[in-house]
C-alpha cells in the first residue's frame, strides 16, 4: 500500500490552477492505484507559523538539553516531520509567486528540514534522511518560464525546490509545470498537462 502526502500551498482554491492539476492527478491515480492512502494537509488554508528565535536555538539545542521553553517550540515541527516521514510520496501544489514559491510553503520547508531528523551532518559533511521516496510537484506559472523561454532565468521555484528536497534526501522528483497560463498558451499549456497527468497517473 501506497502513502501519499499532498500538500496544497494556494490560497485561491477554487481559482487555482496548480490545486486543480493536483487534484487531478489524484483522482486518476486513486482511479488506479484504489488501495493508496492520501494525508492531505492544505498549507493555504491551514499556514504554520514562522519559525523564530525560540525555534531556532532548539533546532540546534541536542534533544537530552532540551528545556521545556524547547522541546515546547519543537512541537508542531516534530509532528510535521512525523507526518511527512511516514509517507511513500510526495504530490505537491505550487503557484509560483515572485518567481518563486509561497511564503506558506516556505515556513513548512523550514519547519521539516532538521538536523537529526531530516538530515545529518557528519565528517563528510550533509546527508539527507528521507531516503527511498518519491516526489512529484505541479506548479503553476503566468508566464513562460520553460527552458530556453525569455522568462526560464528567473525561474526560482524549481531550481529552489529541487535544492531542498535534494538536500533532504529526496532525488526522484518530477515536475509538472503549467506554463504560460496568463497567455494565449494558456489552453495548449494546460492540454499537454493533463496528457501528462495521464501518464503520471499510470505510471509513477
């Protein structure tokens, strides 16, 4: 049986592209692969809070030192961790906002990405964690950023996630960009989605 954590970052919903190609794909791998179990944890409408100065010296704090002040700020990080740890896959949602991602899911990324919980630091220096998954991550875009497009220098959303869910542990991620949705594209862009969608849903 297959664990897979969505996680939705819009706060548009019903307007939101990157939600709706998610939730596509969802349907048509629940369609196929009916024994999955789905965790959904919808950062638009439920953010976490920001990290502060409390939280950081108990990231860097050994657990057996740990105050209560400590162990308390460190709560909605482990249950976090905990959740995200027990899944098989990864299926993200991601408008792209200022040429990069949103603030929700930032705060969620710095909240997971934890020393002796989701990487370690030896004498050879980072090793992430979170090994033997997969991730696949639907984003949504105004404009061109594809490769090789005026726009794809710019583009700080892929490179970005593709950095920290590496540095975890996670290598087997797959993008699904919609590009070109504020455009005369936009109904080509989102034809060869769905057909790729179709493709993912079979096989991933």
């Amino acid at each position: 049986m297959v664990r897979i954590l969505q996680i939705d970052t819009s706060p548009r919903y019903e307007q939101s592209h990157s939600r709706m190609l998610a939730q596509e794909f969802m349907e048509k791998w629940s369609d196929r692969h009916p024994k999955t179990t789905i965790i959904h944890r919808d950062l638009g409408l439920n953010p976490v809070p920001y990290i502060d100065a409390t939280w950081v010296k108990a990231k860097f704090t050994p657990p057996d030192q740990y105050t209560p002040d400590l162990a308390d700020a460190l709560q909605l990080s482990d249950e976090l961790i905990d959740e995200f740890l027990t899944a098989d896959r990864y299926v993200l949602s991601v408008p792209m906002y200022n040429f990069s991602i949103p603030a929700v899911l930032k705060s969620y990324i710095d909240h997971i990405v934890r020393p002796r919980r989701t990487f370690a630091v030896d004498a050879g220096g980072f090793k992430g964690l979170v090994t033997d998954k997969k991730m696949l991550i639907f984003t949504a875009r105004g404009s061109d950023f594809s490769p090789g497009s005026a726009f794809a220098p710019f583009d700080f959303q892929e490179p970005f996630l593709r950095t920290v869910f590496n540095f975890i542990g996670i290598t087997d991620i797959q993008f699904i960009n919609a590009n070109a949705l504020n455009s005369n594209r936009r109904d080509q862009s989102l034809t060869e989605i769905r057909t790729a969608i179709q493709d993912f849903a079979f096989c991933w």
